[in-house]
C-alpha cells in the first residue's frame, strides 16, 4: 500500500469524492449535450472508485481494488456501447442534442 495514500485524511477523499459526484450529478440533470452527460457519468463513476480506492487502502483490504476493477470493466462496455448509440443517433438526427431524441420513437 503506497504510504501518501494513509497520510492524507480520509476525509479529504470523502469530500473531494462527494464533490465529484455531486457534479456529475448536476451535469446530468443540467446538460443536454448527451456526450456531456456521458462525461458527467463516467464522472461519478470515478468519485466512487475513488472513494473505494481510499477505504480499501485504510482500511488494508484488496476488496476495494476488485470492485474498482469491475466497475472500470463496465463502465468500458457502457462507453462502447454508449458511444455507438450516440454516433447512430447523430448519422440520423445530426444533432446530439437530448431533447431531440423524442422523435426516435415516431
């Protein structure tokens, strides 16, 4: 375990944490760029590995580590996927705007 991991409190990566999430949270709930939402995604995903990185090395357990691994397995599928989506939408629509997809379902 890197030892400036355990000399940094652990509330410091609790709030920076917490503050990343909180705008990944408003960009997704704000933005209408869906790649900007996608961002804003992948955004909160890292403040949770982040904080799963932190508690893991606190508290000695590997645990944290696997579930990071995990969650950065799917969050590369979401993005494949994701991305693919998006570029179809814009090859039909030509715009990434959020609020056009509404006619996808017409």
């Amino acid at each position: 375990m890197p030892e400036i991991i355990t000399k940094i409190p652990l509330e410091y990566f609790i709030i920076l944490a917490s503050t990343l999430f909180c705008i990944g949270v408003i960009g997704v709930l704000t933005r209408k760029n869906v790649l900007i939402i996608f961002m804003c995604v992948e955004l909160m995903l890292n403040a949770v590995n982040m904080l799963f990185i932190a508690f893991s090395a606190y508290k000695g357990d590997a645990s944290g580590q696997v579930f990071v691994f995990f969650i950065m397995a799917v969050a590369a599928a979401e993005v494949a996927v994701g991305l693919a989506i998006i570029v179809m939408i814009y090859r039909n629509t030509r715009s990434v705007d959020i609020g056009q997809l509404n006619k996808i379902k017409y």
